[in-house]
C-alpha cells in the first residue's frame, strides 16, 4: 500500500500523539504533540506533514523557516514501518515545501547517541557541522524543574 504525505489535518491529532509518545518516548513535556502541534499550526501550518499509509498515520515531520535558515524537527516513523522510504518521502516533501519559501539551508539537531538517525540523514545528504548546541527554557513556570 503506497504512502501519502499530507499536510496535518486536526482528525489525525490522537494518531500523531500516539506515535510521537512512542517514537519521542524521553522528550521533555514542551516537546508532547499537545503543545508543539497547536503553536506548529499558528506558524507555518503547510510545514507540518503526515505520512499516512490507508488510514493509519506512520510518519511525521515538522519544519520551520525563518528566512535566514530552514529548520527539521521531529521526523517520526513508526518502527514497524521503518526502512520503507517514509523518512526519505517526508524529507522530500519538506525540503520542497521549504524552496518554495526561499529556503537555501537545512539544520536539524539529532541526539549523538542515535546513530542510526545521525546515518539516516547522511544518507540523505546532510553532513556533519562542527557546532555545539545551546538551548534556553525562557518560560520556565510552564513546566517543572525537573524537566529536561
């Protein structure tokens, strides 16, 4: 059964959540689908993308672009569905999608420990850059201090 990448649609909530809960199983709380996915639709909506094979949704991908540099977030297959082309297919669309803003370069952070992920995205052209990543929580009441 062929794969489909859309653009997310409300009705696909439950099975986006459900899948991001499995495959972003130890991501911080601000990183759940039930925050990212309302402030995704307020920002770029077209850059947040379902692979659905018949009625199940098996993938995910959410971009952003800020005019200087595009940005991949949360690519997600489900693992019975991996090493079928999903991730390739939903990197397609998004690279697309982003020339089409004026986007000329892609980032993306990936944990160092994940390399199969880290391989993936070679494979896919992307290389390694030597940069270190900082982040900042600038709204720290939202969430405890136990969070990562």
């Amino acid at each position: 059964m062929s794969v489909i990448i859309q653009r997310y649609e409300d009705e696909l909530f439950a099975a986006f959540d459900t899948l991001w809960r499995e495959v972003f199983a130890d991501e911080p709380p601000w990183n759940q689908a039930q925050f990212a996915i309302p402030a995704k639709l307020a920002v770029q909506p077209e850059l947040l993308l379902v692979a659905v094979q018949g009625t199940v949704v098996v993938g995910t991908v959410m971009g952003g672009y800020d005019g200087h540099r595009g940005w991949v977030y949360a690519l997600a297959v489900k693992p019975e569905h991996r090493h079928q082309g999903i991730a390739t297919q939903l990197m397609a669309e998004l690279e697309s999608r982003l020339l089409v803003l004026g986007c000329e370069k892609l980032k993306l952070q990936v944990r160092a420990e994940n390399t199969a992920v880290v391989a993936l995205y070679q494979r896919l052209g992307y290389a390694l850059e030597d940069r270190v990543s900082l982040g900042k929580q600038i709204r720290p009441d939202s969430f405890s201090d136990s969070d990562s």
